[in-house]
C-alpha cells in the first residue's frame, strides 16, 4: 500500500480542513513528519488507521470516540484517505465524517465511513471490508508491520512466544496447516466407512460351497423338463393351427352362401332400376330442354305484362302531379321576382340599429369617464399618503438596527460562558464521584476492622502483608510444637521400654542384657499433653487467620478498584482546574461579565430583531402597496384615453352610417325600440326565405317530376317491345313440343310426370353396375373356399379337445419356469454375494490402513503442533531476511537467533559469538533489531498481497536515544534510501529534521489548531 493524498479535519487539534500530499513524500524515498510534543504528529497516522480500519489505540467506542475525536471548535469531523495497492496499482479512497448537533454541543453524530474504487475515471462506491481485503492485514497487523504508532515499533521483538505465533498465523494465513480438525473429520468418515463394512459382511454371513452345487443340479433338471414339454406345446400348437384354419374357411363359406342369395332377392328392383334410367335418359333428351323453354317464356311474358300495367299507371298519376305543381310555381314566382325591395329594406333597419346602439354607447361611456376622474384624484391622495407613512417606518427600522447589540461578540461569550460552566458542573460531578468513593472506602476500612477486631488505623496495602506473616510466624511455631510432640511420643515409647527391661533380658534397641542406668522419665505424659493443647490453639489461630485472609480478598479487590478510581478522579479534577484556569485566561472582554447579563443582552437581540422583522414586513407591504397603487393610477389612465377614443369613433361611424340609408326615413325610428325593429327585421327576413325556400323547392319538383316522365315513357316503349318478343318465343316453342310428340312413343303428360321424377343418372347406373359386380365376386369367392377346402371336414368336439390341453401345458410349463428362475436368482444371489465379500474385505483391509496412517497424521497435527512447526520456520526465514540487514548494520558484530522456544536472542561476535537475550542491547541496536524485523515482516507481507511497493511508516520519539544511537538510526534510516523503499518517520527530535529534507512541519497554533507546512513550501 502507498498513500497518495490524506485530506483531515476537525480531528483532535485539526480545525480547518488540510490536505497532505504524499506523492512528493514518497517520491523521496525517506520522509519525516516532524513537530513538538502534542502538535498532532500523530494523529495523521491515526487518521490513516481510522479511515481504513475505524479504529484507534487513542479511544474506543467506550470512551465516546465520536465526541472526543473532534475538534472543540469545529462542528464538523472529516477524513479522506487515498491510496494505491496490488499488483495493477489498483486506487482506493476511504472517508469518515461525523457533524456536530447545532442545538446540542455534546451530541455528535454517528462517524460515517464510506470506501470507494477508482474506476472508468469514477470513483465506485464498495463494501467496508473490501479495503481489509486489498491492504491484506487486519488492524492489530496493520499497526505491527505497515504504519507502526508510537510505542507499538519494538512490540514485534518484545511478544511471547503464544502471541507472536497468532501475529504470524494471521500475517501468513498459516490457518491453513491447522489440519488437525480435517484430519479428525477424516477420521471419523473412515471408522464410518468401516462400520459400515462391517456392517454389510455380517449382514451377507457365511457361504457353504456345498449350497450352491446343489442348486445347479435342480437347475439343470427344472431345464430339461421345460424344454420337453416345449417341444409338446409346439406340436399341440401346430395342430391347433390348423384346426383354426379350416373352421375360418368353413366360416366363410356360410357367409358368402348367405351374402349371395341376399343379393339375389335385390335383382327384380335393379331390374326395374334399369328401365327408368333408360326412360329418363330418353325425355331428357328429347323433350326436357324443349319444355324448359317454354316455360320460361311463359314467365317472361307475365312478367312483362305486369311491369308495363304498373308503369302505365304511374306515368298518368305522375302527369297530373306535374300539372299541380306547375300551377302553384306561376304564383310563387311573382313575390319571388320582389324580394330585392325588401332585403335593402331589411339593411337599411339594421344600420338604424346600430346607429341607435351607437348613440346609447356614447351616452354610457360619457358617465363613465366623469366618475373616473374622480377616482383617479382620490387615488394620487393616498399614494402621498403611503409614501410619508414608508419613510416615518425606514426611520423607525434604522434606529432599531443602531440598538441591536453584537451577537458574534455575545455568541462568543456565551460560548465561553457554555464551555465554562460545563467544566463546573463537570468538577461538581467528579468531586461527588470522590466524595462518594471516600465514603465507601471508610466502609471498606471499618469492615476490615470488624474483621480483624482492631481499632487500631492500619494500612490496607499492609493489612494483608501482616495476615500472610501472621500466619507465617504461627506455622514456625506450629512446626516448633510438632517436634517437640514428636519428641515427646518418642519419650513416651522409651518409657514403655525402660519399664519393660529386666536384667539378664536383652534391650529391644541395642541388644545388650546389662542395664546399669535405666531411663527415667518424669511428666511426659502431662507435657505431651499440653503439647498437643497448643498444637490445636495454633492451628485453630491459622485457620481462623487464613480464613480472615480468604473473606478480605474480595475486601481489597473492592478497596484496590476503589482506590484506583478515585486516583483517577483526582487526576481527572486536576486536569479540569487546568482547563478551568485556561478558560479563564480566553475571557478577553469587558462587559457581561456573567452569563445572566449575556442571556439579557440575547434576550435585547431577540426582541429588537422581532420588532425589526415586524417593521420590514410592514415596509415591504407598504412599497408593494405604493406599487399596486401606481399601478391603479396608470391603468385609470389608459382606460380614459381608450373611452374618449371609442367615443370619437362611435360618432365618426354613426354619421356614415346615416349616408348610407335610402328608403328609410332614420328621423322615424330614433325614438323606436331595437326590439322592436329587431322583430320587423325578423318578419321580413322570414317572409323572403320562406318566398325562396317554396320557388327553390317547388322548382326542383317540377324538374324532377318531368325527368320520371320522360324515364317512364322510355321503360314503357322498352318493356311493348320486349312483351311482343317473348310471345313470338313462347309460340316458337308450342310448335317444336308439337312436331316432337308426334315422333314419341309417350303423350305430353306421360314425358312430364316421368321428367318429375328426377335421377341422378349416374348414380344410380354406378348402383347397378356395383350390385352386378357384387354377384360375380361372391360366386368367384366362393369358389375358390371349395376349392381350398379340399374335400375335408371340419369336427368341432376334436378342435375343443385340444383348446382345453394346451393350456395345461403352458401351465405346467409356467410352473416350472417359475421354479427355474427362483433357483437361477438364488444361484446368482449366492455368487454376488460371494463377490460383495471378497471386494468387501479387501476394502476393509484398505480402510485399516488408512486408519493407522490417519492415526499417524492426527498425532503428527495434535495441538496445533504443525502449525507451531510451520510458524517456526517462517520466523527463522523472517530472522534470516532480518539479518541480512541487521548484521550489515552492526558491522558484522551482531546477528539475531531464535532459541527453543522461539524467542528472539542475539549472538555476539565480538565476544566469541556467545548468544545473549535481545533485551540487553543498546537504544540504537534494539531499534535496529526492530526496524530489521519489521522491513522483513513488511517485505513478506508485501510478497503475500502482490503488492509491487514496499512502504513502511514509524511513529518513533527517539527522545530517549543518546547521541551515539542517534547516528545509528540516522545511518539505519539513510540506507533505506538505496534500498528503493518508501519509508515515514514521526519524531520530535529537531537533529533528525536537518537529515530527512523531504518532511512535513506540524505547528500547534492556540487559534487555529494544527497547521501542516511541507519543506517544499
């Protein structure tokens, strides 16, 4: 991953909104970011961290990350972090944004986090985890091996052995070779497959040979049987056949007698067929076309006496309507001839109208142009009315204004104020919190002194100190008194002896027979006795000790979280006297000196911002009323000049209007009524279309009544001629019936009744030529049944005989066939289960193999061992990769091992090449153990996600380092250079400054937060 451009703010101390341009960082090769203590160096790290990953080492979700992460004086929270990664140079962005509630100071808004890919010249909007994906490390590795903040650099070299083999399973994905559980599963599918084996073979059981010998011999017996008796049905089969064959002819022939003497009863009518056909063949002829003729010129000839009688009648009815009409279009025709009078009457009526309309026009617009006058002066007054009370309200509003105190001073003020009273409340708060925490400690400490009944004031840390040495001293004294009772009891033995020796006798413990001074002990048994009193009062003051120690453990668990609280507390109040002595060092002003003068002063505001918005409001509907009034004012105006013009031409067109009326005399209608002209104007308009409308019609009759006629005249000449022409054919067509009869064996009523009777010749000759046919292909039939018959006979009660023997045949076959196949499937059952045995067993022996070699796996994966094995071996890679920088480094001194529980140690070559823990090098070897470590685990992970760039950033103080370790990392750094790798230093220390020229300056500035200025500015 190489980081392109990184845009911030209102993060910590970032207020305005800056933006980073890594390409000019990197393109050097060795970068730094540099500044003082608390200067914000490292919240660029941080927001790299947080835009990719949404998380920080800073704050987590408890320590109500969104409020804390933003500027105080920012109201608004904003990340922009843009890289390239993979192997295509692949560009992505990652954005987090959060906005401040404007009516809530303390409430931020949820952090947004979006992520985008840069494609087609767009940036694609993507899923969060994607950008897990791409960078290839989770959070805790990306802080281990690419941007390492402070503190976390040496973490690499200082984790055990457990964590730093989970770091290299989750780096190297060696998650793969935890093949234990797979191996398990494997297993478990094969102790499955061989119960299942075992399962089938005691299923099959044991097979005799003997068996399967025995049901070959009663299948080859059920075989011969069968094939005798299929040799039987065959011959029964055959004979069978035959018999079939013969009844099927003699069937036959029955049937073919009987259709015969059938057909034979059918012969008369076919005969008497035959006769007709040849009759109606004969007239149809001769004599059908004649007649057909003649019958249509019978009808032609009625026909056409009917059309002419009809014509005739109404060519006469349609003469008498025209001679009416005629008349009655004579008379019309004179009124007709008059109507031009009356339409000039008719125009010169309608130009009086509009004369008298005109004039009544001329009268109404004349009262209307007075009473406009009089509104348009009354208007001009109120306009100069509206326009003194505007500018009394623009002097009212400009002294308002001058009134309105500074609400950018007073909001900042407030805002002090605000801020100010929050570091109160919230010293009130902790100082409760104290209070209270004080209160339960004295409990906790009067609790312990009832349980240790003491008054006196221990403290607590020793209380438990003095409990453990407690008992301590009262197990010595214990011990003490347990010799001694051994003693005792040893005294009480000896005794027994003494008291048991005689003389000449031997001793139980040294043999001798001579006993010249016998033991004597006195009180033993007393003292043995107070011994073992004191034993129980010690043991019982241990116990009853050790039970005070058990019931205070979680006395002090309590006390400790208690203690450690209000330490916190007391940190916190501290800090907030700080921010309160700091707060009132901002107060800068003057007046308002409390927060009740600044809420009058907005309350002032307030009021005279709500006075002001009443006066504009009502400035601004005077102007739009001024405005509509001069409005009003233009339009009376010109609605004056356009009634004096109407009125001028109204009078122009009734004095042209009165030159243009000739018959009338106008001086007799002025006085009238336009109704009443209007209804005169009707009359007449009525009369004349009516004129017209009766001439027009009447005329069209006449026209149309003397076209019929002469159409009807025609159609009677027409249908004369045609009548004539049909009778000439009808007495043409009586003379041919006429010379045909005479030459016929039939009368005229003989031909027509045998032509009614019509047939459809061909059919019926096809009826008797079929049933001609029919006869001679029966007779043929039957000839050739006698012949193929052969003289023989045909006996039923034989042919029944051996219907009812072929089946038991077959039974029986059936039979034996059934019992064939039962033996063959026990036979082949028998086999294959022979087979499933042997394949079976020889699977199960496979299966038994598999499980030792699983066996051997299992053990070989058990407790993570190989991936522990595997992990082992990337380290000493790692530590090899490592070392070919870090033995450079230390000029061939120094190189770094892993021992045998893969820790990290060093061998010295300066001291015989003896190893040492890592732990005792310098500053500036330890850093370079580290950084070697870390650009080989950089180097690995790079190769494990494709990535073509190495890019490495450290977040380092070196202020601890001494001068001569400083030159070490200085030289470290330098050599990178030729390396061709990108890396990023974070350092206070102003020395590194002068050796790193492409860096990045970071000022804290009390007003605007952190300014970022690049050298090359």
């Amino acid at each position: 991953m190489i980081p392109v451009s990184l845009t911030i703010e209102g993060l910590y101390s970032y207020q305005k909104k800056q933006t980073v341009d890594f390409t000019k960082l990197t393109r050097a090769g060795l970068f730094g970011i540099f500044g003082q203590v608390g200067s914000g160096k490292s919240s660029i790290l941080e927001a790299i961290t947080f835009a990719l990953y949404g998380e920080t080492d800073r704050l987590d979700s408890r320590d109500n990350r969104k409020y804390n992460m933003m500027n105080l004086k920012s109201n608004e929270m904003f990340i922009e972090f843009v890289f390239v990664t993979g192997i295509n140079n692949n560009m992505y962005m990652a954005t987090a944004k959060s906005r401040r509630n404007s009516k809530n100071f303390d409430d931020v808004k949820t952090i947004e986090r979006l992520a985008y890919k840069f494609e087609n010249n767009d940036w694609i909007p993507i899923e969060l985890n994607i950008l897990e994906n791409v960078i290839g490390l989770s959070y805790e590795n990306f802080k281990r091996t690419i941007i390492i903040p402070q503190g976390k650099f040496q973490e690499f070299i200082q984790l055990g052995n457990k964590d730093r083999t989970q770091m290299l399973k989750e780096l190297f994905n060696l998650g793969k070779f935890e093949l234990y559980y797979k191996v398990a599963a494997l297993e478990t599918k094969n102790n499955e497959k061989t119960q299942n084996i075992d399962g089938q073979l005691k299923q099959l059981g044991e097979i005799n040979p003997e068996q399967i010998e025995i049901l070959s011999k009663h299948h080859s017996l059920a075989k011969t049987q069968i094939d005798n008796l299929t040799q039987e049905l065959e011959l029964k089969q055959s004979e069978e056949s035959n018999y079939n064959q013969l009844k099927i002819l003699f069937d036959k022939k029955g049937e073919s007698e009987k259709t015969k003497a059938e057909k034979l009863l059918n012969k008369n009518n076919i005969e008497k067929l035959e006769n007709n056909i040849k009759q109606y063949e004969y007239c149809t002829l001769y004599f059908k076309n004649i007649f057909e003729k003649k019958e249509e010129s019978i009808k032609a000839v009625n026909k056409l006496q009917t059309l002419l009688d009809s014509d005739e009648k109404i060519y006469k009815s349609t003469l008498k309507t025209l001679s009416d009409l005629t008349a009655k279009f004579e008379k019309i025709k004179v009124e007709f001839d008059n109507k031009e009078i009356t339409l000039k009457e008719i125009e010169e009526l309608n130009k009086v109208c509009k004369i008298i309309k005109l004039e009544m026009d001329c009268s109404e617009i004349s009262v209307r142009v007075k009473k406009g006058e009089k509104i348009s002066i009354e208007n001009l007054k109120k306009i100069e009315k509206l326009k003194e009370e505007q500018e009394e309200l623009k002097e009212q509003l400009k002294t308002k204004k001058l009134k309105i105190p500074d609400i950018a001073e007073l909001s900042k003020i407030k805002e002090w104020h605000t801020q100010n009273n929050n570091l109160l409340s919230t010293l009130s708060e902790i100082e409760k919190e104290i209070s209270l925490l004080e209160n339960e400690i004295l409990q906790i400490l009067s609790e312990l002194k009832n349980i240790l009944k003491s008054n006196e004031n221990y403290k607590v840390e020793d209380i438990r100190d003095y409990l453990i040495k407690e008992i301590e001293v009262n197990k010595k004294k214990l011990e003490s008194i347990n010799d001694k009772i051994y003693s005792l009891n040893v005294q009480v033995e000896l005794e027994q002896w003494a008291d048991e020796l005689c003389d000449g006798e031997p001793c139980p413990l040294c043999g001798s027979e001579y006993h010249p001074k016998i033991l004597n002990i006195k009180n033993v048994s007393k003292k043995l006795e107070n011994a073992q009193e004191n034993k129980k009062l010690f043991e019982n003051k241990i116990n009853e000790i050790e039970n005070i120690l058990n019931s205070t453990n979680l006395i002090f668990q309590k006390f400790q979280l208690k203690y450690e609280q209000k330490e916190k507390l007391l940190k916190k109040k501290s800090e907030i006297n700080s921010e309160i002595e700091k707060q009132k060092k901002l107060y800068n002003w003057e007046i308002h000196k409390t927060y009740q003068e600044v809420e009058t002063q907005f309350e002032l505001a307030e009021k005279l911002t709500v006075e002001i918005e009443k006066i504009e409001v009502i400035i601004e509907k005077n102007s739009k009323e001024i405005e509509k009034e001069i409005k009003n004012q233009e339009k009376y105006k010109e609605t004056f000049d356009k009634l004096n013009q109407t009125l001028t031409n109204n009078k122009s067109i009734i004095e042209l209007l009165k030159t243009q009326i000739e018959i009338l005399d106008v001086t007799d209608y002025l006085h009238s009524d336009i109704e009443q002209i209007q209804t005169k104007i009707n009359s007449k308009q009525t009369i004349v279309k009516e004129t017209t409308d009766t001439y027009n019609k009447l005329n069209k009759q006449i026209a149309e009544l003397q076209n019929t006629c002469s159409i009807l005249k025609g159609i009677i000449n027409a249908n004369t001629l045609s009548l004539n022409n049909e009778k000439d054919k009808l007495e043409q067509a009586n003379n041919k019936v006429n010379d045909k009869l005479k030459n016929s064996q039939y009368n005229i009523d003989e031909i027509k009744n045998i032509l009614l009777n019509e047939i459809d010749i061909e059919k019926e000759k096809l009826n008797v030529n079929n049933f001609k046919l029919a006869v001679l292909e029966i007779e043929n039939r039957l000839k050739s049944i006698i012949t193929e018959i052969n003289n023989r006979d045909y006996i039923a009660e034989s042919h029944n005989l051996l219907k009812n023997e072929i089946p038991k045949i077959k039974n029986n076959i059936q039979q034996l066939n059934q019992e064939f196949g039962k033996i063959n499937n026990e036979i082949n059952k028998l086999n294959e289960d022979v087979q499933k045995i042997k394949l079976l067993q020889k699977e199960r022996k496979l299966l038994n193999e598999r499980y030792e070699d699983i066996k051997t796996l299992k053990n070989l994966f058990k407790g993570s061992g190989f991936v522990n094995f595997v992990s082992t071996v990337y380290l000493q890679n790692l530590c090899n990769n490592a070392n070919e920088r870090f033995y450079k480094l230390t000029q061939q001194k120094l190189s770094i091992e892993i021992n045998e529980e893969n820790s990290f140690q060093v061998r010295d070559f300066m001291n015989d090449g003896k190893v040492r823990n890592i732990k005792t090098l310098s500053g500036g070897q330890t850093f370079q153990a580290a950084l070697s470590l870390a650009l080989a685990l950089a180097d690995n992970v790079q190769k494990i996600i494709s990535s073509n760039h190495s890019f490495f950033f450290l977040d380092e103080g070196f202020g601890t380092l001494d001068k001569d370790s400083m030159y070490i990392v200085f030289d470290t750094l330098k050599s990178l250079q030729k390396e061709n790798r990108i890396v990023g230093v974070i350092s206070h220390v102003e020395d590194m400054k002068e050796e790193i020229e492409s860096n990045l300056q970071i000022i804290n500035n009390e007003e605007l937060g952190s300014i970022i200025k690049p050298s090359w500015e």
